[in-house]
C-alpha cells in the first residue's frame, strides 16, 4: 500500500506550505477505485459465505464513503475556507484507513477467519469514530440518498423481528 | 446501569423513527423512554455504562444484522442496503451511549467479583435441576386434592410451578453467557466503589431484558428467584427499562 505512503508524504508538505495541492484529488481517486473493486469483489465472491462476505464488503464500503467525504472537502476547501484543517483532518483519518486497506488486501487469497473479522470490526469502528471527530463520516441523508427506501424499510424490519425475538419472548410486559 | 439489550432497543428504535417505522412493541418505548429520563438528568449522570457493555452491544447489533445476511439472496442489493442498516443503527447507539457515563474498572477486582457471580449462578443453576418438572410436580400435588377436581387441580399447579419458577427454568435452558457475568461482575465493582465514595445509601440499578437478571413476569406471575439472589447476594436491584424508570423518577422528586 505504497500510494498511502506517498499521499500521506504529500499531505504533510501541504500541511508545512499551508496550501492544498489539487493533485490529492486524483490521489483520492485512486484509492476510491481500489475500494470500489473490492466491493465488488466481496459481491461477487461466492466462495466466501455471504456473512463474512459482507463485513468486509462494510469496511470497504465504509472506507470508500469517508475518502469520498474528504474528497469533496478537498474539492470544495478553497471556497469553504477549509484549508490547511482538510489536511490536519486528512492525515489523522487515511492511517486507519491505510490499517483496513492493508487487512483487506492480505486476506483476499486467504480463509476468512473470525478473528480477522472481528479485528476488522474494531479497526472499522475506531476509523468511523476519527472520521465523526473531523466531519468526514456521511450522514443519514447521504447513506440512504438513492437507495430503494421501501427495500430499506423492510430489511431494517427483519431485523427488528430478530431481535424482538431474541430478546423479547417470554417477559410478558404490562 | 443500562444492559446492551437495552441500548440495543433505543438505537434501533431511533433508526425506525429516521425511517417512519412505528415499532409495534412497547419494549422500544420503555427502553427509548428511559433512555430519554437519562438524557434529561444528563448533569446528574445517573445513566452508566462499561467498555464490556459498550463492545457487546456493538458486537450484538452486527450480529444480528449479520443473522440476516445469512439468509439473503440478492448480495449486490441487500450489502448496500445491511451496510447502510448497520452504520445509522451504530450512528444511534454513539448517539445513545454518548448520554451515558463509561465507567472505566479495575480489572483485578471485576476478576474477583467475577468468581463470586460464577458460584452464585452455579448454585442457582443446581437448584434449577433439583425442582421437579412442572409436569411431576403437578402430577404430585393434584393427589392432595379431591378426585373431582384433580384435572384442574393438575392445570392449576402446572402453571403456577411453571411460571413461579421461569426464571430457574431459563437458566437451564439458556445458560448464562460469559458476558452477562462479566457485566454483573464489574457492577458490583463499580457499586462498591461508589459506596465508598458517596456513602452507603447509595441504590445501584441494573435495567435489562436478560432474565439472568431482570424477572420474569407473565400471565400476572412473578419469577424473581435470580434476581433476588442478585439482590441478596450483591445489593443490586435488576428490572426491566419501565420499572428502573419508574424507580428512578421516585429518587429523582
């Protein structure tokens, strides 16, 4: 994962020069391609179970949706005044993103096991912490925009049963 | 202090809001409404947690998200859509867990208050497989009752054994997690360390949904064995979300 490297490289002479330089965005770009691929990936992959499948297709997700976050801050940090704190924000949120890029490119040819899983898991969950601290995690309205809400609705609601079930069956309120 | 269940419930039930879904069961609103009582006394931080808690409530909204992507068909549209279900839910539970305070504790004494818990749940464990089964029970106690109306009799002491004694039953037939005791272990550290620090009238609540704590009340029974022992054993009084609400608001007058 050299290309974290040189971003991060780069970062810092933004930091020092206080001034953004407009070629991260393609730099940026990269690194959303290479998550967008991985998605895919775990999409298409049948030969990992689709439980696992999917949290590795979350944290890629997830690390796609908060380099999108930064790019668009990026983009926009000249007439946000946003500059030099995009970068200050930059270089705190991309070293977990390189760890979960790292995680994800080492198992690709590997058997998934659960503590690889459940190290993903923390990793992802300390990533989208950073990036609630520096305004780079999507909010409500930016997740769902453009997914089926009555699809959403009736997931979300398969889950409710589940969990009413499990938790729920024999107390008997009121 | 609030039990993973509990946060659970209130996270996903902030969700359905964000998604106008009206949740049909009243535990999201008893769990919801308490949350919402310690929201308002936020500066009385009356509300607690633990790391323990915190990491089993985010492990157990994953997996039951996970629970159903097990079952789905169509993976380019259902990840998305479990993706997005599974990151505003955590964005709520952060919402939550951020009206709560996160007691840090000691790990060498949650360990040694953890032994005490492992034996009282041992002990209440052998006493669940000494009751006679509702069925044999029933079976004995009907021969005290005249012949005509030892088919009732037969009904009647069924589910009263049954019910009396739910909480014993539950215990044998879903056994306590390894989690559950962690929890109670460190709640009693804390409620220990905050005798010493505030004095000894101090009340520690636990509010769950787990019957290895909270009693379980059904068909006007009352089963509370556990969590008597709990009480008797620690001081800690367990109950579900509206009776901790309704105990809190009488401390709070």
């Amino acid at each position: 994962m050299e290309i974290f490297e040189e971003i991060l490289a780069k970062l810092e002479i933004m930091e020092e020069a206080c001034k953004v330089d407009a070629s991260i965005v393609e730099d940026l770009d990269g690194l959303i391609k290479f998550c967008e691929d991985k998605e895919q990936e775990w999409v298409s992959n049948e030969e990992i179970e689709a439980r696992d499948a999917f949290q590795l297709f979350h944290a890629t997700r997830n690390s796609r949706l908060i380099l999108n976050k930064m790019k668009k801050r990026f983009i926009t940090s000249g007439e946000m005044h946003d500059n030099p704190k995009v970068v200050s924000d930059a270089i705190r949120i991309l070293p977990a993103i390189r760890d979960i890029c790292e995680i994800l490119s080492s198992i690709s040819e590997k058997y998934v096991t659960p503590e690889i899983l459940s190290f993903l898991s923390k990793k992802l969950r300390n990533l989208r912490n950073l990036a609630s601290q520096v305004s780079m995690l999507p909010s409500l309205e930016e997740e769902i925009s453009g997914l089926d809400k009555r699809k959403l609705r009736s997931r979300f609601n398969r889950i409710i049963t589940n969990l009413q079930a499990k938790y729920i069956e024999m107390q008997g309120l009121g | 202090m609030v039990d993973t269940n509990v946060l659970i419930a209130a996270s996903t039930y902030m969700f359905s809001r964000d998604l106008s879904i009206e949740l049909k069961h009243k535990f999201f609103d008893q769990a919801m409404s308490l949350i919402g009582l310690l929201k308002k006394h936020l500066a009385k931080r009356i509300g607690i947690t633990t790391p323990t808690i915190e990491d089993e409530a985010y492990y157990n909204l994953e997996e039951a998200v996970r629970e159903e992507v097990d079952k789905i068909t169509d993976r380019k549209v259902d990840f998305v859509l479990f993706s997005t279900i599974l990151n505003s839910c955590e964005n709520r539970l952060k919402e939550v867990l951020s009206y709560l305070l996160r007691e840090p504790v000691d790990q060498h004494q949650v360990n040694q208050n953890y032994l005490k818990v492992a034996n009282m749940y041992e002990a209440l464990t052998r006493k669940a497989r000494a009751l006679p089964t509702p069925k044999k029970y029933a079976t004995i106690r009907k021969k005290s009752v005249s012949p005509g109306l030892r088919t009732a009799a037969f009904d009647a002491f069924l589910i009263t054994h049954k019910n009396r004694n739910a909480q014993l039953f539950h215990l044998l037939s879903k056994p306590v997690e390894e989690s559950d005791k962690i929890i109670l272990a460190e709640a009693i550290y804390l409620f220990n360390l905050y005798k010493q620090t505030y004095g000894k009238g101090v009340t520690f609540l636990i509010s769950s949904m787990d019957h290895h704590f909270s009693p379980i009340r059904k068909s006007g029974f009352e089963s509370r064995p556990v969590t008597d022992a709990i009480l008797n054993n620690f001081g800690i009084m367990c109950d579900w979300p509206y009776q901790v609400e309704q105990t809190l608001k009488s401390y709070l007058k």
